[in-house]
C-alpha cells in the first residue's frame, strides 16, 4: 500500500509538470490521481445465524478507518455532464463492540468499491462544483477470520458482494486554461454485506447482515484531453 500510494504521488507530480499543450480544459476525458480516505461508519444490522457462545444482543462491530491512492476516469458526455469511474482497494480489519469490545474478529478483508456515478457540473466563475449519483457494488478479496472468532471455532470467513448505492459532491479548480486543476470529492455509499463464519466441517457458526454506509473522502489531481 506504501507503494502505491508513493507511485500515485510520483505520477502527480508528473501530471502537473506536463506541457500545457498535452492538456485540453474543454478534451471530453477527465483523469484523476486522488488520496482517498475511506472512513466506515456502519453496524450490525442484523445476526442470521448464531451457533457460537456469544449472546446475540452483544454482537457489535467496526471497521478501521483507511486511506489509499484512487484513480478516477471521467468522461463529458457534454459540458455540464459525465459519468465517472473509480479504481482502488481499501483494506479493513472489524474488531467487536458492546458485549464484545476488543474482540479481533476479521483481519485482511480487502474491498474494491466499484463504483460509476452519473454527474452534472455547474458554472461557479472559476471553480466547477458537481453532485452525481450512481450505483456501486463492494467485492470482497482474501477476508480472514480474526484471533477470537478463530477461537470460537470460525476458520473460514465469506463476505457477499452487495449491490448498493454513492451520492457524491465535489469541486474541480482548474489551473488556468492548461487542462490541469485540482479536485475535492466527497462519497456515501449506502451498502450492505452478509458476512458467514464457517468451522473447519463447513458449518455456518455466525452470520451476520452489516449496514456499511462508508464516507469517502478525495483529494488530488486531475488532467482532462
């Protein structure tokens, strides 16, 4: 991740140390290299399936907060409309709270929040705010179960891939007429997840149905052709 996030500041700076000419501030395409913060703020919303010692009611979790690199591609369907694309992977770890603060319940749980927003711009003098809209599906890669819930006798943790939903806002700010700027965006997702705990047999010892609702907060640069 340190790597990547290191390779997407060097290709910034490369952004903005273009020629003026390679850059087009009216082009149709929009690239942008962006610091993402993705900051869960979701719950248990619900426990399907409970064949460990844990009482239901004190099932409780969070996520850690985390921030990557982000690669968006954007293209203007006409001057005041586009539909955007994002590329990244965030990964998380869930700890218990409530009944269960503390407990080290799933480790390495990898997301790629892909994700297509519909956007209309507006015309604020020199800057060029938008709001935008679209759907969003969350897949899960190489998720653990964490030291307590391996204790409980979980060995396997699955996580489905959910249909949800982003709302964003934001501002570009161009610099000048060179086809360069910077750009400010903010994301809710409003997404749900069923996570399933299976023993070492393939028995399903927990489910549970999460809320997740993460913001996601960018930052960074752009370069539209």
């Amino acid at each position: 991740m340190k790597q990547l996030t290191i390779a997407a500041a060097l290709a910034a700076a490369t952004m903005l140390a273009s020629p003026a000419h390679a850059a087009d501030p009216e082009g149709k395409i929009q690239v942008k290299l962006l610091a993402t913060g993705v900051l869960p703020d979701g719950k248990v919303e619900s426990v399907n399936v409970n064949l460990t010692a844990v009482p239901t009611a004190a099932i409780g979790t969070t996520a850690n907060d985390n921030v990557v690199p982000t690669l968006a591609i954007e293209y203007f369907a006409t001057p005041n409309v586009s539909v955007e694309t994002i590329c990244c992977f965030t990964q998380h770890h869930v700890t218990g709270t409530g009944g269960i603060a503390g407990a080290d319940i799933a480790q390495h749980v990898l997301i790629l929040p892909a994700t297509v927003t519909l956007k209309y711009h507006f015309n604020a003098g020199g800057i060029k705010p938008y709001i935008g809209a679209g759907p969003a599906m969350f897949f899960y890669f190489d998720e653990k179960p964490g030291a307590t819930a391996l204790a409980l006798g979980a060995t396997k943790l699955k996580m489905d891939n959910k249909l949800g939903v982003a709302v964003q806002a934001g501002v570009d700010v161009p610099l000048g007429d060179s086809g360069l700027g910077i750009s400010l965006d903010a994301k809710r997702y409003f997404m749900k997840a069923k996570t399933h705990f299976f023993s070492a047999g393939g028995v399903e010892v927990l489910s549970t149905t999460h809320k997740l609702d993460p913001w996601v907060i960018s930052g960074g640069v752009y370069a539209r052709f």
